[in-house]
C-alpha cells in the first residue's frame, strides 16, 4: 500500500535531495556534480509545495513527483542559488548550460519535473500511484493535459508513461550537449487529465 501527499515534509529534505540525485545524477553529474555539492544545491532548491511524495506502509519516502507551474517548479533553483553553491564561476556556466538544455514553462499543461522511485520500491506500483497522482492534481488546477520529457536513454520510464496513457508529442536531439549529458534526445509526451 503506497501514501501520496501533497508537499515534502521538512525533515525530508534530505532524503529527497538524495533520491532526485539518484534518479538525475547519472544525467545531471557532469554539470551539479561532485555529489556532496548537488546534494546541497538540491536540498537548497527544492521546492516543497512543487512535489508529491509517496511513502510506504511504514512512513518510508519510497518517491517523489515534482511539478513546474507558472509561479516555480520543484528543483529548479535560479543562477543566484548556483553562485552560492559553486562560486561566481561555477556557477555562471552551469546556469549557461542548464539554459541550453531547456527551462520552458507551459501554460496549457501541467508539467511533471522529475519522478523518482527508491530502488528498493521499484516495480512495487510506486511510479504508476505518483503519475495517476500528477493527473490528479493537474485536472484540479484546471489544466486539459499533463506534459513530462522523458529521455531517450531511459526506456523503463518511457515504457511506464505509454502504459498510463503518454503519447509522444515530439522528439528533440540536443546536438553536441549529449557528450555533456549523456542523453542524444528528449520525448516530450501528453496524457489528457
């Protein structure tokens, strides 16, 4: 039995930086890396009132779906929260690179920004109760659709959004940024609320 809730409680927060860097590290690495620097940055960044949160039988956080609307999204965090983490420098090119892969906003969607499940929950329904959860919430703040990318590297995921109704809208190489972040092109998918 899986528990979603709206928002991620403070103690959290920890737990949760670790578990998005999990899922997004082998992706992020090269541009938030070294670890104990994005755990930082992550945990600065996080938005609580941007995410779902799934725990099992026992209160263990077992995953989290974060969300982008118009006033935020759950990780995204500004070039001034780079700066702090990584210096001037530091954080200037990554800010760049990170504007070259993408930060669009959409106003007729609501938009997944990231689902993660604990690697001892995987396979347990966990991901399909945070994706019917998403749905959920984008249908109560009015949106017709929920949009999330998913990257063509990662099949198991894509694999799950097609069984829940996902349909491919587009697909776009991100050229020479793939020997950055390990990924040739992102699938943008659509299911109705």
């Amino acid at each position: 039995m899986i528990r979603i809730e709206q928002g991620l409680p403070d103690h959290l927060r920890q737990e949760a930086a670790l578990l998005y860097w999990q899922a997004f590290g082998p992706k992020l690495g090269r541009v938030l890396g070294p670890e104990r620097l994005a755990l930082v940055y992550l945990h600065r960044v996080m938005r609580a009132d941007h995410c779902l949160t799934a725990f099992a039988r026992d209160g263990r956080l077992v995953g989290l779906a974060g969300f982008k609307t118009p006033e935020g999204s759950f990780a995204g965090g500004s070039e001034d929260d780079l700066r702090a983490i990584y210096g001037t420098f530091g954080g200037r090119w990554r800010t760049m690179l990170l504007r070259l892969l993408g930060n669009d906003a959409d106003a007729e969607r609501f938009l997944l920004d990231g689902l993660c499940v604990a690697g001892s929950a995987r396979g347990q329904g966990v991901g399909t109760a945070l994706l019917e959860a998403i749905v959920a919430e984008g249908r109560a703040r009015g949106y017709d659709a929920v949009r999330l990318d998913v990257v063509d590297t990662n099949l198991r995921a894509r694999a799950l959004y097609e069984r829940r109704g996902f349909v491919l809208d587009r697909t776009e190489g991100i050229g020479p940024l793939r020997l950055i972040f390990g990924f040739n092109a992102a699938h943008t998918m659509i299911r109705p609320t």
